[in-house]
C-alpha cells in the first residue's frame, strides 16, 4: 500500500473527526467511507491472500443454480456470486464492494451502538458519561475501527471480515437492555450470517454467551486477570498447552469444521510460534489503562469482559501460530471500547490519546499488509 496515500487518508479521519467535533454534526462516516473502499479495491496484488481472491473471483461464475467447491463458505461464494453480476469480470470493484457491505455493516452498529451502549443508563452506581443526547462521533468510530481491524480485513482475511461484521452487529443487539424474542431471532440470524462466511464464526457463539452472561467485576477481580495474562504470555509457561487444546479441540465432531479451517492455515507449522507480539502487548496495556480511565456502563464492561477473554486466550495459546485468527473475534470489540475510553477525554488529551492508538493500530497492520516493511 502507498504509504503517502494512507498518511494522506489518516489526515482526513483526523480532520472529519475534527469537523464533526467541533460543529457537532452527526454521521460523517460517509466522508470517509467512500475513499476507504476506494483505498481498498485498488490495493496491491502483493497484499497478502490478495492474489488468491482475485484468481477466485476470476474462476468464479453468477449463476445460482449450482456452487462449485472452491473451499470457501457457501455466504461467500453467494455473495461473490451477486456482486460478479454488478461487477462483472472487475475485481477491483468487487474488493470495493465487499469493503462497502462491511463499512455499512459498521455503519449500523455505530447507530445500535448509540441507543445501546451510551444511551441509557445501567451502570452499578446509577451513573453513566452518556446520555440519551449524547451524538455518537461516527468519524472517530469509524477511524477506529479501521485503524487495524478495517484495515486487516477488507485487504487480507476477507470472508472473516465479513463474519466479523456480522458478530459486531448481533453483539450490539444483544446489549439491549430489554430484548424481547425478535431480538433473540435476529442475533442468531446474524451468528448464522457470520458462520456462513467463515466457519470460524462459530466463535461468536462463546462471545454471545460472554455478552449475555457476564457483568461489571471488581477492579481487584480485573488486576488479577490481566496479571495472570500477563504472567502467562511474558514467561511463555503454557508452550505446550496451545497444543494440546487444539487437538483435543480436533478430536471433537462438533467443532471439526472449525480445527480443520485453522489447520488448513497452519500446516505443520502450527505450533511453532515465537517470539513476542507487540500487537498482545498493545491490547494489554490498553486493557489496563482502560480499567482505570473509565467509569463505564455494564454494558461496557459485557464487551471489556469478551476483549479480556480474548487477552487470556492469546496468552494461555501462544505457541498456536495463528492463534491471532481465534483472538482477533475477541479483540475486534476493541475499536468500541477505544471509542469509549476516548470520549471520556477533553482537549489535548483527547487527541493524544485518539491519534496515539489509531497510528500504533495501524503500524502494526502495516507491517501485515506491505510485507516489505520491517
């Protein structure tokens, strides 16, 4: 990717974020929408997986009669299948459109987000930083969802883009305060949307569970957790549980589509990960700055609770090479909570704070995307 376009791109999330701030306007994300698919469509074939996707939309076809096997899910394909005939033998507007159906995806979410995490107020002390005015900034939101998880799957892990769309808006729904049974249809609706793109998407039935179930803990609870992640990860005392658990995970029926497709990924290199992340390190510092920055919602908390379990997944199997494939459906909810943690400050330490952890996401996935960068 052309390092001065994306400064040049990043200048204007700043800028839009700036503008919708300070006029409070509403729904800029728009401004910044457009120009992300376009930076999108037109990456460079050495991206990674780039070449495999466009060899497989060129292979290919629109009729909706018959699928062949191509080793992708059946969402996929029908959706490939549908954006050929708007897009024909072009695949750089295909790459445009897949970008566009996450990005209104996302769109979606920052509207159920607004209404359902800082619209109403269910926080252990009666007190929550928003209320039911309050505008969501959807330039900074959207700045933040891209600054890695935008950026990493709408260039490289294109179907688990897709799946992880889909998760963000079913867990939106599911912090409803007073869901009712059309709720509950929907959010399996959209697991089942998830899974269709990417087997993996079965994750997000762990991380419905963590939503639904878990609830604000004590800070001493909190410290305690992320010591022991941290303790876990930096002394790396759990090589050989990564894999053991992923043969166990391989030995059962029910989870077998999910072991074959990370096996497929791995190889006989699966279990061969050194080294450490700065990527885990990152989240994990930000997990703590956040627990002590923010007096959030329950409803924040159901999502620190998921990022949490993702933190201490990524430490217990770090000797899984792409383990990164299972944590990323954890850590994706990050964007949401940085979101959060932003819009508690004022000033100067607003843009700090915003412009610090946009540009440290998106050296990081740089690093994934021009591989030529060391």
């Amino acid at each position: 990717m052309n390092i001065v376009i994306l400064l040049v791109f990043l200048m204007g999330c700043f800028f839009s974020t700036f503008i919708e701030k300070h006029y409070k306007l509403a729904n800029f994300i728009w401004i910044l929408i457009v120009p992300f698919c376009v930076i999108a469509a037109t990456r460079n074939i050495d991206v990674p997986d780039t070449e495999i996707y466009i060899n497989y939309y060129l292979l290919e076809d629109t009729d909706l009669s018959y699928f062949v096997d191509y080793g992708f899910e059946f969402g996929y394909q029908l959706t490939t299948k549908l954006f050929k005939l708007i897009a024909n033998e072009n695949h750089t507007v295909y790459f445009g459109l897949l970008t566009f159906l996450n990005s209104i995806i996302i769109f979606i979410v920052s509207l159920q987000f607004s209404k359902n995490l800082f619209g109403d107020d269910d926080s252990e002390n009666g007190s929550n930083q928003f209320s039911e005015k309050t505008i969501l900034n959807s330039a900074t939101f959207y700045t933040l969802y891209i600054a890695f998880f935008g950026f990493y799957v709408n260039f490289i892990v294109l179907r688990a883009g897709v799946a992880f769309s889909f998760l963000i808006l079913a867990m939106s729904i599911a912090l409803k305060t007073n869901k009712k049974i059309i709720d509950y249809i929907f959010i399996s609706i959209l697991i089942l949307f998830s899974i269709s793109f990417h087997t993996t998407g079965l994750i997000g039935i762990i991380i419905l569970l963590t939503v639904l179930f878990t609830k604000q803990y004590s800070n001493k609870f909190y410290i305690t957790i992320l010591s022991i992640i941290g303790l876990f990860y930096f002394l790396n005392i759990t090589s050989r549980l990564g894999g053991v658990v992923f043969s166990y995970i391989s030995s059962l029926n029910t989870l077998t589509m999910l072991s074959n497709k990370l096996s497929n990924y791995g190889g006989e290199s699966l279990f061969m990960s050194e080294g450490v992340s700065m990527k885990f390190i990152f989240y994990w510092i930000m997990a703590i700055v956040m627990l002590f920055n923010v007096n959030g919602s329950q409803k924040f908390y159901k999502l620190y609770n998921v990022y949490i379990v993702g933190l201490l997944i990524f430490s217990l199997m770090r000797s899984v090479l792409l383990i990164e494939r299972v944590t990323d459906y954890f850590l994706m909810f990050s964007f949401i909570l940085f979101y959060v943690f932003i819009s508690k400050k004022e000033g100067w330490k607003y843009w700090m704070y915003y412009v610090s952890i946009v540009l440290m996401q998106v050296i990081f996935v740089m690093r994934i995307i021009n591989r030529d960068i060391t």
